[in-house]
C-alpha cells in the first residue's frame, strides 16, 4: 500500500474521534470534558457527586465527559478517578451563567396544581422514570455529535427559570422544539430504547440509551412507534410530535442525561453551537 495513503486511513479514526465531543460549558448545566491520559492503558473509572461519568476515546486520550447539575453552586469542584486500586482527583472550576425566567399560562390548572389523585399517580410513576434515568450499560461511546430531533423553531431553551400561572416551579430540564402535531420525531444517534410510556406531565413519552448513563428523553408526543428494547439508528423514527401532558401547544421537550443529571441539549449539536454563540 502507498505509505501516504496508509497513513492517511490512519488518521481517518483519529479525525472522527476529535469531533466526538459535546460543546464544553462548564456552568450549572452544562458539561466539562476532562482528559484523563493515554488510551494506552485501561480506561479509568470517573466520579463526580458519587455518580459515575461517561468515559471515551478522543484523540488517543482517554476523556471523561461530565453533566454539571443545574443546582451546582459556582466554584471550584472535581471529578474521583479511579485506575484500579488508585484513585486521584482533578479539579476544575464552575462559572456562573445566569438563566432568564419564563412565565407560562396553563389552563389545566390541575397540571400546575395537582389533586390528591394526580399526586399519588405521579408518584406511582417516577420509580419507573427514575429506573429509566439511572441506566448504566457497560459499552463504549464513539460519538456525542447528535442530529436534531425534530425540525421545527427552538421555542424554549434550557435552564430557563418557570414561573407557571405565576408560580415557580423548577427550571426547564431540556429543549423545547415547536413542530405540528404529526411532526417526525427522530433518533440524533443510535441507542436502545428504555422506556415508553403516558406519563402525567410528561406525556406520551420515550427514553433511549446511548451507553455509560447517557440517556436521552422524548416528551408531549402524540404517537410513539418504538418499544421497549428495540434497537435504533440515527434517523429511527421515534414516534411524532404531541401536545400530551403539561404542554401549551404541540412540541418536543428533548431531555439528554450524563451521570444522572440533565443537561443543555444545545451542548450535542453542532448546528446550533455553530448558529450562536454559547453564553
């Protein structure tokens, strides 16, 4: 083989790896990727607030990729690595990123204030949301480079401070996507379907996993047509966009999970890190 030619497939890995990781934003919600050393020995295991961290190849160095919880407090924080039988820590630090607030007007007003029955159902439900939400699967992660899931205009952005019917309520976990009702809603990379289910707020809802606790949420959908277990590759319909559960209109609400905590979305596709600049 011609050696230029030889060594350019060498390079085809490499290339592919270095465009792998998410957008680093190292803010309440965010994600910091850390290098963690050479892919020649075993990669290590990763910590942060006692929850294991996603790890990957990325230019022949091993990387761990990290969710920052919404509620971090601002600072210096870091991350327990464990290569065997040793462990170290490395620090890094959290900056402040200041979310706007929104005000929503629900008219279900059972959505904003449920009743002794729509509690208890909640509560029936979030054993099997939580089981989805904390799914580690042993397997390597190749590429954090997803695709949108749905075409249609960002309507809310994520950390967005909620005020519904003038109360507040949590910050908004995820992407929100305004499309039609019937809009496809697709899979941004390859997974294994977790979950699907009719959830009180969440609505008609999916959850993949995309290995080493990354899981991704699909909400408000009007059809799902995925089940549990299947399979699925980028492009996979997933099912269409809903107005079910807490919703105003017809939309997506796209959740991504790393180490049991949700993250900005945005972060994973290049298409909108490249059509604004990250704040």
């Amino acid at each position: 083989m011609n050696k230029a030619l030889f060594a350019c497939l060498l390079l085809i890995p490499q290339l592919a790896l270095s465009s792998s990781l998410p957008k680093q934003l190292a803010v309440p919600g965010g994600i910091i990727n850390i290098e963690l050393g050479s892919v020649a020995t075993p990669a290590p295991e990763v910590f942060f607030q006692k929850n294991r961290a996603l790890v990957l190849e990325n230019d022949n160095k091993w990387v761990a990729v990290v969710g920052i919880p919404l509620d971090s407090k601002v600072g210096q924080h870091s991350i327990t690595i464990q290569s065997g039988k040793q462990k170290t820590q490395r620090s890094f630090i959290i900056s402040n990123k200041d979310y706007p607030a929104q005000y929503i007007t629900i008219k279900n007003k059972r959505m904003v204030n449920p009743n002794p029955d729509d509690v208890k159902r909640i509560s029936d439900e979030r054993p099997t949301i939580n089981k989805a939400l904390n799914t580690w699967t042993e397997k390597p992660v190749n590429d954090l480079s997803f695709s949108l899931p749905v075409q249609g205009r960002l309507s809310s952005p994520f950390g967005l401070k909620r005020f519904f019917n003038n109360q507040p309520k949590n910050p908004h976990s995820g992407l929100d996507i305004a499309a039609p009702t019937g809009t496809a809603i697709t899979a941004p990379t390859s997974g294994v379907v977790l979950n699907t289910g009719d959830y009180y707020y969440n609505g008609n809802t999916v959850f993949l996993d995309h290995g080493q606790g990354l899981v991704t949420g699909y909400f408000h959908m009007s059809k799902i047509t995925v089940h549990a277990g299947e399979l699925v590759e980028t492009g996979t319909k997933l099912g269409e966009v809903g107005a079910t559960g807490r919703v105003t209109g017809p939309h997506l609400h796209w959740n991504v999970y790393l180490n049991k905590t949700k993250v900005d979305p945005a972060l994973f596709v290049p298409e909108l890190m490249q059509a604004k600049p990250v704040q």
